[in-house]
C-alpha cells in the first residue's frame, strides 16, 4: 500500500493523526486518485494474467496523464499569482516613491 495510507487513514476517520500537515498533504496528494489504486497491494497482483496487468498500466498512465494535467494547470495558476504579487508590489513601491518626492 502507499506509504501515505496510514495517516489518511487516520485523519479520514477522525482520530487525530500525529502530524497533521502531512495528513492535509496526503489527502491533498489523494484527491482523484481512485480507490481500486490507492487500495492496491503489489503482493496480490497476478502478473500472470496479462490483462488484469494491461488493465493496471492503463489506469495508471490515465492517472499520470490526469496528475500531469493538474500540475501543469497548478504551474500556470502559481505564475500568475506570483505575476500578482509583483504588480501589486511595484504599485505599493509606487505609492512610497511618490509619497517621499512630495516631503
């Protein structure tokens, strides 16, 4: 299982995990993963049956093709809140410098 299971387990049904940040980030970090993966033990697959393991690798590219989207999305969305930050910064720095030609 994931090594992150425990503590959402933990935070999922209320009892109060030992770290609390790290029990937000995994849930964050779990969020649209589905369950059937999330759940997945490696021991219990069956290599053996080549389409239980082809069934497998699809939905876990589909997962990295949906995580790689959401990052890309999570990237352009933290660039334009920096963009913000620093027109709003050179608007304050503004406001001082004329304030200071008018003393």
């Amino acid at each position: 299982m994931f090594s992150g299971s425990k503590v959402i387990a933990q935070y999922s049904v209320g009892q109060k995990p030992k770290n609390l940040n790290k029990a937000i980030f995994f849930s964050n970090l779990m969020h649209g993963i589905p369950e059937e993966i999330l759940s997945l033990n490696v021991e219990e697959i069956n290599f053996s049956d080549a389409e239980l393991v082809k069934n497998l690798i699809i939905k876990l590219l589909n997962l990295i093709e949906q995580q790689a989207q959401n990052n890309h999305q999570l990237q352009e969305e933290n660039q334009a809140l920096k963009d913000e930050i620093n027109r709003l910064k050179g608007e304050k720095q503004n406001i001082i410098e004329f304030t200071r030609s008018k003393q």
